[in-house]
C-alpha cells in the first residue's frame, strides 16, 4: 500500500505546527516570569507558583482523564480525516491504556517528584 506524498506532506505540517504552538506556549509562559521576577522578587514568585502547584495538578489529571475517556472518539475523527487508516486506528484504540498508564507516570515522576522524594527519603535512611 503506498502512501501519497501529500498525506506524507499533511503529517508533517501539522507536526511543524503543533511544535510551533508548544514553542510559542513556552516562550510567552518564559516572558510572564520573565517579566513576573523583573516587577518583584524571586521569593514571591517562588510563592505565587507554590499556591498554584495544587491548581495545575488537578488540570493535568483532568487532561489526562479527558485523553483517557476521549480516545476512541480522536481516533475516529483521524480515521476518518484520513490521518490513519483502519489498522492504525486499531492499534492506537489497543494502545490507549499503554499511553494512559505512561501519562500517569511521567505526572508523578516529574509532577509530583515521587523520585525526588524518593531518593531524599533513601538518602535520610542509609545516613
């Protein structure tokens, strides 16, 4: 089965785009606190990102739980965007919990610094 070079074409634009988006996300965050630390100091807004951790928390278990519960319904709009084809529809469908379960542990491992706490608990334990 051969694959159009305009399909070809389309994923990788719409990958251009999305890492643009995510790059201009990032630079704007950059310059808030960029702009944030030069107007006060670096003690308030250590504070100011601390009374919103338990706020961003609950956003991206919510992002995850909507990628959880919306799976089946984003690959049918790529199926039938012409995005994938059946078999790849299929085995995202049959992928769906492996990329769960990864979201999951990457959200605690850097989110909630299960490593962090727990090699500072290791470490406490052997001295």
């Amino acid at each position: 089965m051969a694959v159009s070079s305009n399909a070809i074409l389309r994923r990788r634009s719409g990958l251009v785009v999305m890492t643009l988006l995510a790059f201009i996300l990032v630079l704007a965050v950059g310059v808030c606190l960029w702009q944030v630390v030069e107007a006060s100091s670096l003690s308030v807004v250590q504070t100011q990102i601390g009374q919103l951790k338990p706020l961003l928390t609950k956003f991206r278990l919510l992002l995850i739980g909507l990628i959880a519960f919306f799976w089946p319904v984003i690959m049918d709009l790529l199926y039938r965007s012409g995005r994938i084809d059946a078999a790849g529809r299929v085995q995202f469908l049959t992928l769906r919990w492996r990329a769960i379960t990864w979201m999951v542990v990457i959200e605690l491992i850097l989110g909630q610094n299960f490593l962090g706490q727990f090699l500072t608990a290791w470490q406490g334990a052997t001295t």
